[in-house]
C-alpha cells in the first residue's frame, strides 16, 4: 500500500525557516508537489518535481523563499522553507502522482499526506 507521510511542521517566527519531509512508501511517483491550504481558504499550489528529470515549478508566492529537494535513497521529497510570513500560516499538504509533470491543480495529484500544520507568529 502507497502511503504519503508528512513531517516536520510546527510554529516559527517571522523571518524564520522550517524543513517539511514527504517520505514516501510502496515505490517512487513521477511527480510530487506541496500545496498548503488555510482555514477559510482554498488549497494552494506552492512547487511541483518531477523525480527523473528535476523539472520544477514554482507558485509566485513562494519562489525565492521555498525550494523543494529530495533524497532519493530515502524516497523523501523535502521542502526548505526561509523567510516565513504570517500569512504562511497553513496546512501543508504533500501529494503525489504517477503522471509526468505534475501541474499546479489539486485534482492532477491522488496521493495526498495528512497534513501537517506550520503556524507562523508576527
């Protein structure tokens, strides 16, 4: 069974950094991506990776503050987070899919993680 399995969020100030994992389980998707979503508001598109070739695309919002990596001996995707705003303040949500170049909509991705919260304070 294919599992997505988040870690690492917590609370930060303003101006602070934080590393979010995606360990994957059951095989390697072709694509990954980080949404975040906060209360009252939509899910967001934050970066996309493509495993085989390192194609990356990245939402406006975070470009220049947030880079995604991976290990691939752990089959982890992770996400470096600098500069955080208040306005950062979500849950952050791992997907992943077995198509090549994943876009930037939610319904593209069919694994999801759980979630988890990053809160960031003024």
């Amino acid at each position: 069974q294919v599992h997505l399995v988040e870690s690492g969020g917590g609370s930060v100030q303003a101006g602070g950094s934080r590393r979010l994992a995606c360990a994957a389980s059951g095989r390697t998707f072709s694509s990954y991506a980080w949404f975040r979503q906060a209360p009252g508001k939509e899910r967001e598109f934050l970066v996309t990776f493509t495993w085989n070739t390192g194609r990356t695309l990245y939402a406006d919002s975070v470009e220049g503050r947030f880079t995604i990596s991976r290990d691939n001996a752990q089959n982890t995707v992770y996400l470096q987070m600098n500069s955080l705003k208040p306005e950062d303040t979500a849950v952050y949500y791992c997907a992943a899919t077995y198509f090549y170049n994943g876009g930037i909509s939610p319904s593209e991705y069919a694994y999801w993680g759980q979630g988890t919260q990053v809160t960031v304070s003024s």
